[in-house]
C-alpha cells in the first residue's frame, strides 16, 4: 500500500501537466493566425483589363450569283479560285433560241420603220391635196363634196401615221425585252472579286434563281461582333482597336469602328458593332475568326 500512493500521485501530476501543455499549444496555434499581416490585395492583370470580342471576316461584296432565266449552260468561263472583273462573263447559256427571235423582232422594227415613212410621205401628199381642193373649193371651181372628201382622206392617213408609230413602239420594246433576254444568257461578276465556288457544269439544265457561281470580293474586310450594353458611349467610329487572328499567330491588325447599333438589343442585352480592318490585310481571308481587344470601362 505504501508504494501504491506514491504511484497514483506520480500520475495525477504527470497528466495534469500534459494538459497544460496541449492547451498551451492551442492557444498557441489560435493566436498565431491573428499576428500574422492581413494579405495586400493583387491588381487585376492586364487580361482582366480588357474584353475580347470575337467573330467571323466578313465582306459587304459577298453574293451568290442566280441564274436569272431557264436554259443549259453551254460553256463556263471562269473557275473556282479565279479573280473577276466586274461585268467579266463567267458562263453563257445556250442563245440560239433568243437570238434567232431577237433577229426577227429586229427586223419587224425595220419593216415599221420603214412603214411609217411611206405612211408620212402619204400624209404629206394628202395634205397638199387637201390644200388644193380648198382653193378650188373656195373659188367654186369644185362643190364642197369633193373638198371635203380631200380634207377626210388627209385626216384618215394622220390616224393612219399615229397608229404605225404604235406599232413600232411596240416592235421596239420586243426588240429591247429580247436583248435584255440575250443578256441573262450572259453570266456576269456582279462586282470585282474572286469567284469562291462554282456550282454548274457544262450542259446542265439550270431553272430561273438556280445558283450558278458564289463571288466574293476580298476587301475591305470587317468583323461584326456584339458588345454588353455597358459600353454604350464608350465606343465612338473611327475608334482603333487591336485585332488577332487565331488562323494566322504572331501578327496583329489595326480594327476602326465604322458603324454601331444606335439601340440595345433586348434578349441579349447587347449591341452590334462593326469594324473594318485598317491597312494591309496580309494572309487574312473573308471566312477566317478574329478576335478585338477592347478596353473595359473602370
């Protein structure tokens, strides 16, 4: 019993100071956090800084040309990938048809023409005549029948005259609606530009509004992309902007504002701009994504 005693004390102690001791330590521990210096804020880096507006290359000159009449196309002149004129002729279609009735109403216009001269010469014959019997009529050379008789007969070819001048201003508009038919036989390039794709072969059928060619000119080149509604009158034309290309690395572009949407857009809350690309354009192609860094407002 005696060695019991000291024992038990031995424990008690020991225990007790192994609690001190943890609960110095987290005392220790909870105060640390609280000396140490509250963290300097970072500034946002120059990425944050800015916002990047993407979107395709576009050109105004950009179209499908339509076959504007029904025929077969007999020969193609112009290849994918070819640089066009405008009013360059990239098909023709068969005119054999258009042309043979474009000679005849050619001819119809000269048969009237030349109808109406003899017409006139007649009603200037019948005038003088009628001039005559007038005189005779009022030297009572002739009665007032044979006056009159004259006077009608002259009229009656002035009727004659205008309704030959009819006649050939319609001969004439034949003639012009089937010139303008031979026209549409005539595929041309709308504008200058470079043809980027062909649809047709030689010998195929082609109805009215069939597409035939797709012609795009390759400059000036714009990007038009949208804008949240908060930069509404930070954003003025003539404004630069850098612009990148993915498709082509290392190289940068000059971007000017040349229009903006006066009004928001109100499902997206967005409003549209559009820029056009300063200065040489390099590699860059109609088609391509770029991309516009674009300041934010702070």
């Amino acid at each position: 019993m005696k060695f019991i005693v000291p024992l038990l004390l031995t424990a008690v102690l020991g225990s007790g100071l192994g609690c001190e001791d943890s609960r110095s330590t987290v005392v220790a521990a909870n105060a640390a956090p609280s000396a140490s210096p509250a963290p300097t804020p970072t500034p946002p880096s120059p990425a944050e800084q800015v916002f990047l507006a993407s979107g395709p290359l576009v050109v105004e000159n950009q179209i499908d040309v339509d076959a504007q009449r029904e025929g077969v196309i007999a020969a193609i002149f112009a290849e994918t990938g070819r640089k066009v004129k405008k009013g360059e002729i990239l098909a023709r279609l068969d005119d054999r048809q258009v042309t043979a009735n474009l000679e005849a109403a050619a001819a119809k216009t000269r048969s009237t023409t030349a109808d109406l001269h003899n017409w006139e010469a007649e009603a200037k014959v019948l005038d003088s005549d009628m001039r005559r019997a007038e005189k005779l009529w009022e030297a009572r050379v002739i009665p007032l029948e044979q006056f009159e008789h004259a006077r009608y007969k002259a009229e009656s070819d002035h009727w004659d005259v205008d309704r030959v001048k009819e006649v050939l201003v319609d001969a004439q508009a034949s003639e012009r609606s089937l010139k303008l038919e031979l026209e549409k036989t005539r595929v041309v390039a709308p504008f200058d530009g470079i043809v980027a794709r062909r649809y047709v072969r030689v010998g195929q059928k082609v109805g009215l509004g069939d597409r035939l060619f797709w012609v795009t000119a390759e400059a000036p080149l714009r990007l038009r992309f949208a804008l949240p509604e908060t930069f509404i009158g930070h954003i003025a034309k003539g404004q630069h902007f850098e612009m990148t290309s993915p498709d082509i690395e290392g190289q940068q572009w000059k971007a000017s504002v040349i229009e903006m949407s006066p009004v928001v857009d109100p499902s997206s809350g967005t409003i549209e701009v559009l820029c056009e690309v300063v200065g040489p354009i390099g590699g860059l192609r109609p088609g391509m994504s770029a991309s516009v860094r674009i300041p934010k407002q702070q």
